[in-house]
C-alpha cells in the first residue's frame, strides 16, 4: 500500500496518436515513453493516480487539490479529439488537505459546479488528461487526485506537499501512483510562442543529467534566470516528486527525451527500492 510508483510524464498533445496529424512521426520516441509508463502501471493495479499538473487552476501563493466527484475534459485539434472521464478519490484528498494544513502549507480545497454528485465535475485541463489518456486502457480504472502547485511559492514548500501526499499514500489502504506532469524548456525554436534562448538546452541537459544520476534534489536550486529563460513548466511538479522521494526511496529510470517543436518532452519512471 501506498506510493507504488512515480513518474515524470509530458503533456504535449501530439503525443495522442489522434490528436498529431502530420507530426505523427516527429512525436513517436515520448509516445513511446508514454506507453512504456502505461505498461508499468498495468502491472501494478493502482487504486489511485496523484497528479500535479502545471495547467489546472492559477491559485496565486496557494495550492489546489481538487475535491470535486468526478473530472473530465475534451482536447481537439484540426485532426480529430478525445475525451475522458475519471472519478476522483475524494477522501484521499482530503486527507492530502489535512496532511499538509499540518505541516502549514497554504493548499486550498477545490470543487467546481455542485457540492456532490455527477455535477460536481472539475473540468480537466490538458496537463492532467494527456497523461491521464495514456492510463485509460488500464482495466481497473483507477480515481483520480489533482494538485495544482503554486508557482509563486517556494520550492521547499512543494517538496513539503510531496512527503505530506506520500504519509497519507502510506496511512490508506490504497496503491497510488503519482505522475508529475511537466514539459521543459519552451525556447527551443524561434517560431515557437516564447522565442528561442539557449538556456533552452542547459536546462533540459540538466534535468536529463538529474534523473540519470537519480539525483532530482539537483533541480531545486537552479539558477532563477535561467528558469526564466528556458520558460519550463516542470520545476514545480518535480519538487513535487522530490518529496514524494523522500517519503518513499525509489529507482528512477530514464525512458526518453526529445524536442521535436519548441518545447522539450521527457519520460522517467520510478519504483520503490
């Protein structure tokens, strides 16, 4: 029981075979990580899937977990769309809220439409179903929990809510999994919306060398301007993951990195020594 597996999971769209058109090919090596992390989790029947997604509610300084029934969410394209419905584990979350309301961070309960019921349904942004769409085809549907970290935080306090999500994953009786969805740099192409910087590749180049050498504490003390200007969205799930690590030591597995587009895509797994 309790966090049996963790992974760092990419969300661009065109890794749904669906959803890419023309880029179908240009995608394929994080497709394939995705697949490879969906096969990982087949084999461990997880009741629970935590996932910290960059893309769900802004709460400036605080922290949201969402609490709502149900989530789902529709993703189109000019070449086609999908859609997906999950049930979210209420109680774990709440006991996530009273775990880290203990260790006094500002996190925010969250629900959207009704109290209870099929209309209390958070609607699921992209961060959160990309991964999740990957997961569909595991046949014990698992719930799901949303955490929303907050940007204007510090690091230390995110890696607080990871061991606080990892004493309560341990405390159940359920077999959770935590994804930390996040894409790096987004300056990797001149055409892309942020522009080209060559921090771009140091930063990527640092995450790949973090997770090769399991060694994510790395990630939290990097230079503010170089974040700045590789413009990533992952450090603050990753911090995440890092307290999550600290509850629960595991072995972190490279899978794949590539920057097809302006915006570097990366696959890591870990298990539990």
């Amino acid at each position: 029981m309790g966090i049996i597996f963790a992974c760092i999971a990419p969300h661009g769209a065109d890794i749904i075979p669906q959803l890419a058109g023309d880029r179908l090919e240009a995608f394929r090596e994080t497709r394939q990580g995705m697949e490879t992390i969906a096969d990982s989790l087949k084999k461990k029947k997880v009741d629970t899937i935590v996932i910290a997604t960059p893309h769900n509610l802004r709460l400036r300084h605080n922290i949201g977990v969402i609490i709502a029934e149900f989530t789902d969410g529709t993703l189109k394209t000019d070449t086609g769309s999908v859609q997906i419905r999950f049930k979210c584990d209420r109680a774990l979350a709440e006991e996530i809220i009273r775990e880290a309301e203990k260790a006094k961070l500002p996190v925010v309960a969250v629900n959207y439409g009704t109290d209870k019921g099929d209309s209390s349904c958070m609607p699921m942004d992209y961060g959160t179903l990309i991964p999740l769409w990957f997961l569909g085809c595991l046949k014990n549907k698992p719930r799901v929990v949303i955490v929303t970290p907050s940007r204007e935080i510090h690091l230390k306090n995110l890696v607080q809510l990871g061991t606080a999500i990892a004493k309560v994953a341990e405390k159940s009786r359920t077999r959770v999994a935590f994804i930390a969805s996040a894409d790096q740099a987004h300056t990797h192409n001149k055409k892309g919306p942020y522009g080209f910087h060559p921090d771009s590749k140091k930063f990527d180049r640092l995450v790949v060398d973090a997770v090769e050498k399991n060694n994510l504490d790395a990630l939290l003390n990097l230079n503010q301007q170089l974040i700045e200007d590789a413009k990533p969205d992952s450090i603050w799930q990753i911090a995440v993951l890092v307290g999550v690590l600290k509850q629960v030591p595991m072995h972190g597995r490279f899978i794949s990195y590539e920057a097809p587009t302006y915006f570097g895509m990366l696959c890591a797994a870990y298990t539990p020594k």
